[in-house]
C-alpha cells in the first residue's frame, strides 16, 4: 500500500511513535500542585534541561522554516542560530541567577519583582498572544504542511486538529514534567533522524555541490552578506539578531521555563551551555542539507516544503517513517511548551492574581482549562498562515516588532539600578505604539530597509524613554532592586568560586568554548 510515496509500515512506525509519545509523557506528568505542574517541581538536572531547552526551541522556525530558508537563500539564516549561541552565554552569565534565585514562576512575575504589576501584566498578555499566533499555529501549521505533502486530498484543517488534539492529550493533563520528559525522547530522535538525512545528502552527491559552492564563494555558502542582502544582512547580525535572540532564549516563558525548573543555578547553567552547543550544531543538520537540496530538488515552488520532500524521496521504507516521525517530534515537543508556558502565564499572572484565594488544585485546574482554550485558538488560526509567505519570515518579522520594547525594559532593568517603574512601562507602552506605527508605515518612512534594521531604532527608543522618565521621577524602593539587578560584588565572587572548579563543571569556560566556537564557523563560512 503507497499513499504518496509512504507505505504502511511508516505510517505504522509513526502511529507507534505518537501513541508511545503520549503514554510517555501521561506516565511521567505531575499535577499534583502548581509548583509540579508548571515547573517540574524544580528539580530537573543539567543534561535534561539542556535537551529538553534545545527540542523546545527546535520550532516549525527551525526545522522546517530554516531549512526552507537555506533552500532559498543560503546558509545565512544560520546567523539567528549563531548568535542564539552568544545571547545563551550572556543569559547563563547575567539572568539566569535572577530568574532563579528570585523564585519566579513566570517571566513577566520578574518585571514585577523588579517594577510593578502594569509591566507584568502587558507582558504577559503579549507573550500569551505571541504563544497563540505565532508559536503554537506555527507550529501546527508545520506538522500539517508534512502530512499534506503525505495526504494531499485531505484537508489541511484536518491535520491542524488532529497535532492540536496529540500535544493536548498529555501535556494538559501531566504539565512540564510530561513536556520534559517527551522531550528528552523527541529530542533524541530528531538528532538521530536528522543525523541519518545529513549522511544521505552527503553520500548522494551533497556534499561535492556544497564543496564547489564555497570554492567559487557562492553567496549561498556564506555567512556574512554584504549590507545590501535581501536576507541577512551583515549588520544585521550585529544589531539586530541578537535583540530578537535576547527575547527567545532570555525572556520567552516556552523556553526559559525549562531553566526555571532546574535543581539549581549552576545545573541551569550547565544545561544552557549544553542547549547552546546543540543549536550550533544546527548549521550541519538543517541548513546545510537545506542548501544541498538546490542539487537535488532544483526549482521547489515552495521552501518551506524542502526538508519533508527530502525526507519522502531519499528514505526507504521504516526509515521514512523514522525520519517523519523525527520532523513531527520536534513540532509536538514545541506545541506543549507553547502549551505549557502560556497556560503558566494566564494561571499565574491573571488568574491567580484575581482569585487570590485559589489553592493549588484549583490553580492547575484553571491551568489545563486554558491550555484547552489556547490549543482551540491556535488551531482555528493555523490555516491562515498560507496567506504570509513563509514561516520563517513570518515568526521574523511579526518578532521583530514584538520583542525591542521588552528587550529594553529587561536589559535596562537589570543593568541599570535607578530604573524605575514608570519608566519601564512608558517605554513598553511607548515601544508598541512606535512598533505599530512602523508596522503600517514603515516602507513609506525607511523604505525598503531591512527589519533587522528596524529591531535597533525600536530598541534605543524605547531605552531612551525608559531612561528619561525614570530620570524625571522618583528612585526604586531598595526592595526592588534585591535578586533583580546585575552585582559586580557577586560577580567577582562567583568567579573566584569558579576557580576551584574543574573546567567541565565551569560555565563560563564552558561558554567561552561555545563563543570560540561560533567564531570559527564565522571564518570558515565567511
């Protein structure tokens, strides 16, 4: 039996994987009170936060957005990724050891620790609507897209309901824990699956095409684009990828949950760096192929639909199946961290704050009673993202606009002690208003200016308003400033603590390795 070139034996392996997926994840779920719900108990080790902080970020962006991209344009689009890597090593350094030590549940519940409740409150609300239209629907979108290409009579609403109803069926019932735990095996299998796709393009011929790209300096085999490329610009890589990095691994609830969920500072920290030598890893596993592709699939309509079609063509029977199940492993490991992280934030930064009675039990009632309404919301969405082109520069451009102002609010928050609460929501108020306007406006003021570009105008302006109104009003009460703000005394302090350990157990070497690391990329694919 064939339905589009897969044959019953992969459609067993995946039907296999996805029930043994949710059995997994009911089996290890916690819901016992909300501390277990919505963050594991915080006892997760090192090597579990790292995989599971990596699978959570391996997004419909990356896996089929990025692979798309590369497809398109080039390796390029690897440079998020690159400086991912730099912006992990800065959060493991400055931010993660406030987001722990001050015991927060929820990103947003660190700006009010550190201002008050206007800011917590609007950024809760923007990351929940960003954890609907952008996260959670892209990422159905994404495991709809694969089975299409599989089933192309079926609707693509169907598809959509279908991945809604798998992440739903285990993580609104067992929270983090069964989203960890999941993780730990779709994170697995995915780096298996897109270990065996990377051998196979290599073997085929791949590997030669892309050799020739580099000695001919093809545009395509680069990392640093002239200042007037369409995709990603050099400058860019400087000014602008970091601002949208700084918001999805620093202050993104889906990812920085799982941090938050680590035993201790140092295990977080650990895991980061493991999360962050996985994701360089990417360039190899994702956008190379996605490039080699070119040689085998010339002329694909649609980018974002390379990285399945290779996986159809290339794989015989069962290991078709291995690989598909792989792509829709990393999908359902994203859409019950999107689950999971945006019913905490309604839970904790809404509900609980009106209802100032609830208990526990209730508290994770009203958790998996949101997550339902979230996964409903998402799905009814999804389908509509065939209207914006592709998925990367449809999760791009929308975060372009999104992140600055909440960038600004953290980073001056942190680093800046006479940041008051006025100024830190004047700038978030005044950041959205500005991003709106560019939003409708922006190519009759900038032209036709990158959005990179446009990342750093919001950032700085919403710095300056934060600095200037805080300036003009009263200092932060002492209590504020207390696990919220950067210490250089602490600092030299752990760094002294950090001699006497060995290098693997040193996160800051560990770091250092990671910087060195991407740098030598940056050389090589210069």
């Amino acid at each position: 039996m064939q339905i589009s070139g897969i044959g019953i034996i992969d459609i067993v392996i995946i039907v296999i994987y996805l029930v043994f997926i949710i059995w997994w994840g009911l089996r290890n779920g916690k819901s016992a009170n909300a501390g277990s719900y919505f963050l594991a108990g915080r006892g997760t080790p090192w090597f579990i936060v790292g995989l599971s902080l990596f699978a959570a970020s391996i997004s419909s962006t990356t896996l089929i957005g990025q692979t798309g991209d590369a497809y398109a344009t080039g390796i390029a689009v690897f440079n998020y990724n690159l400086t991912g890597v730099w912006v992990l090593v800065f959060f493991a350094v400055f931010l993660l050891p406030l987001y722990i030590r001050s015991g927060i549940f929820t990103i947003p519940e660190f700006l009010e620790r550190r201002f008050d409740s206007r800011s917590r409150y609007y950024f809760s609300a923007i990351s929940i609507i960003g954890n609907i239209f952008l996260d959670a629907a892209g990422a159905l979108y994404s495991a709809a897209l694969i089975l299409k290409l599989l089933f192309p009579e079926v609707e693509l609403w169907v598809f959509v309901v279908i991945f809604a109803v798998i992440a739903a069926s285990y993580t609104i019932p067992g929270g983090l824990s069964a989203a960890i735990n999941t993780d730990i095996i779709q994170a697995a299998v995915l780096l298996v699956g897109s270990l065996v796709m990377m051998v196979i393009c290599y073997a085929k011929g791949g590997g030669a095409y892309f050799a020739s790209l580099m000695e001919n300096g093809d545009i395509a085999a680069r990392l640093i684009r002239p200042l007037s490329d369409t995709s990603t610009p050099w400058l860019g890589l400087l000014v602008g990828m970091p601002v949208l990095g700084i918001y999805f691994w620093a202050n993104n609830q889906t990812l920085v949950q799982r941090v938050l969920s680590a035993k201790s500072v140092n295990q977080g920290r650990i895991g980061v760096m493991l999360a962050g030598f996985l994701t360089l890893c990417t360039l190899f596993i994702f956008n190379i192929p996605g490039v080699m592709a070119r040689s085998f699939f010339p002329g694909i309509e649609n980018p974002d639909m390379i990285y399945p079609t290779m996986v159809i063509r290339f794989m015989p029977a069962g290991v078709l199946g291995l690989l598909l199940a792989a792509m829709l492993a990393a999908l359902t490991s994203t859409l019950s961290a999107i689950l999971n992280s945006a019913s905490t934030l309604f839970t904790m930064d809404f509900y609980a704050k009106a209802d100032k009675k609830a208990d526990q039990k209730k508290l994770v009632r009203v958790g998996k009673l949101s997550a339902l309404v979230i996964i409903v919301i998402a799905a009814v969405w999804a389908p509509n993202i065939e209207r914006f082109g592709s998925l990367l520069k449809y999760y791009q451009e929308m975060l372009s606009y999104i992140s600055p102002p909440i960038v600004a609010t953290f980073l001056m928050g942190v680093f800046v002690k006479r940041t008051n609460a006025k100024g830190a929501f004047a700038g978030l108020l005044s950041g959205l208003v500005l991003a709106v306007v560019l939003l409708f406006v922006r190519h009759r003021i900038f032209g036709d200016m990158h959005f990179l570009f446009i990342v750093p105008v919001l950032l700085l302006f919403s710095m300056l308003v934060i600095y200037l109104v805080s300036a003009a009003t009263g200092k932060p009460a002492p209590e504020k400033l207390v696990d919220t703000t950067f210490s250089l005394k602490d600092f030299q302090k752990e760094s002294k603590e950090l001699k006497q350990l060995k290098w693997w157990k040193n996160y800051r070497v560990l770091g250092s390795g990671l910087i060195v690391m991407s740098l030598i990329l940056l050389f090589i694919f210069r």
